[in-house]
C-alpha cells in the first residue's frame, strides 16, 4: 500500500461524489425555479404580516411587484419563435421596499396622532402585522417615524425567517435527491472504495478526472461531459454489480450480509453527495494540489466554491 494508492482512491471516490452533487444540484435547481419555491415560501412569511385576505393587494403594490423576476412561460417558450416571458414570483424583498409597502397599504403615513394611527391600524384585517402595531401603539409609539422605525427591525427578522425556511426547503431537495440518484445509479460507497482499490486503471481515469475538471471545468461543467465521465466511473458498480455479485438465498449469511453492506454503502453514498458539489469541489482541489505540487490553483478557483454556494443559497 503506498501513499500515491490512497491519494487516488480518495480522489475517484470524491470525484464520483462531486459528478453526483452536480447532477443533484442541477435537479434541485430545476425543481425549485419550476415551482418558485424561494417565491412560495416569501409569501408565507409575507402572509403573516397582512393575512391571507391582503396578501394578493401587498404582492400588487408597486413597491413590490417591481422586483418580480421575468423568465419564460414555460419550457416551450424555449423553442417558441415568438419569446413569451411572463412575471415569476417575487423572491426577494428589500426592508425598505415592504416597509413602504406595507404601510401605503394600510395608510398608515397619513395619520397625524396616536388616535388616529389606532383607528386605521384597525381597519386592517387580523394579522400579526396589526398585532404588531397595536402593540407598538399601546407600548407608547405615537408617530409615524418612530413606527416605521419599530416595525423595520420587525421585517428584517421575518426575512431573515424566510430565508433560512428556504434553505432548510433546499436541503431537504439536496437530501432527496440525493437519495434518488444513489438509489437510481446504486452507487455504493463501499464497492466504489473496494472497485478503486483493486482497480489500477479505474483509479488512474479518476485521478486524471479530478486534474481535468480543476483546471478546465469547475462549477462550469457542461451536463454532457459530466454524466458521460460519471457513467464511465460508476459502470461498474451500479445495479449490473448487485446482479453478477448477489449471493444466492441457498447462503443466508452471505446473502443477508451482501444486502446489509450494499445498503450501507448506499446510505454512505446518499451522505457524501448530499454535502453539496462546492463541499468536493473543495476537497478535489485539495487533493489534486497535493498529487501535483508544482500546480498551483488561482485566486479565482480558490473562491469558487463559495461563489456557488451564494448562487444556489444567496
């Protein structure tokens, strides 16, 4: 066993998880701007600030529907002569602009006195955002300024809310299709790692794998090459393996043995790429770096990862 060994059964296994979370991300990617996730969720944060009833009448004002995101109709749209681009669903809203929002909505600017800042608040339909208010009002707060003030550190907390809601929603896309794809393929970590320890030629297409996609490709793969270099490292223990390996049930033991290791390496598998693609990508060029002392990476590929993470999170 030599260090060079372990340095490129590492890389194989670590570039077959990185292939495997580009692959996932590119599905969860897809998935969420197909539903507007990031939309959805904003607007449940937003219907507890006016009510289900006035949720319809903030998304309309103009301080808002300003920021709504123009894409195509839908995948024909792609193909169409005549492009049709319709608004998405707002997926970001500044403070500043839902606190104007909020209040030309409830009118609130026009009231001169406490008085009449509770009677408008009170027109407005049962939400926490009047509950907010009226507890503002009766803890002293009687000009406008000073509620605008107030209510501000109020938003800010609910879109902090929402974005960390969207990325426990993403995470857990991450995470299923994560699973899906290991369970699709039948990547297993266990005879992934046995594969590329007994497999010198396996090992050496991993190794150099890994260099290429540091130096030329990054987070910038073309979904071609990807799945084509992932087949190439996962042919040979996906499902066809289960078939020639699988011991018959005339030998329990094995039998029961086999299935429980393959289902571990499965889940193995599912953990690894649900770390994320900037997650290996990281490790890959640590790696690579190591093997190849004499390269070294730029200032652009050292930030990558954390570049990608902002557009898949941000």
């Amino acid at each position: 066993m030599s260090l060079s060994q372990v340095l490129e059964v590492a890389l194989g296994l670590a570039l077959t998880y990185y292939l495997m979370s580009m692959v996932v991300s590119w599905m969860c990617q897809f998935v969420m701007t197909t539903f507007e996730t990031r939309g959805r969720t904003l607007e449940s944060v937003l219907r507890r600030i006016v009510g289900g009833k006035a949720l319809g009448q903030l998304l309309s004002m103009p301080q808002i529907r300003s920021l709504a995101p123009v894409r195509y109709q839908d995948w024909r749209s792609l193909f169409s002569r005549n492009v049709q681009l319709v608004e998405k669903r707002v997926e970001r809203i500044p403070v500043s602009n839902l606190l104007d929002a909020f209040f030309d909505l409830a009118k609130l600017d026009i009231a001169a006195n406490s008085e009449e800042l509770v009677e408008l608040i009170n027109k407005l339909p049962p939400s926490e955002g009047k509950t907010e208010l009226l507890r503002l009002v009766n803890s002293g707060v009687s000009s406008v300024l000073e509620l605008r003030a107030k209510m501000a550190l109020w938003f800010e907390g609910l879109m902090q809310q929402a974005s960390e809601m969207f990325a426990a929603m993403a995470k857990r896309y991450v995470v299923f299709f994560s699973l899906a794809l290991t369970l699709l393929l039948g990547v297993d970590s266990i005879d992934l790692f046995r594969q590329l320890w007994a497999t010198p030629d396996m090992r050496a297409i991993a190794s150099v794998k890994a260099q290429a996609y540091i130096a030329q490709y990054g987070y910038d793969a073309d979904t071609e090459p990807l799945l084509a270099d992932l087949e190439q490292l996962t042919i040979h223990i996906g499902w066809s393996s289960v078939l020639k390996n699988a011991p018959s049930l005339e030998r329990p033991d094995a039998f029961v043995r086999f299935w429980f290791l393959k289902l571990l390496g499965l889940l193995m598998t599912t953990i690894a790429v649900a770390q994320g693609a900037p997650f290996w990508y990281d490790l890959l060029r640590k790696m690579t770096s190591v093997k190849s002392p004499g390269s070294n990476p730029s200032r652009s590929e050292e930030t990558a990862s954390s570049e990608a993470a902002t557009r898949a999170y941000g």
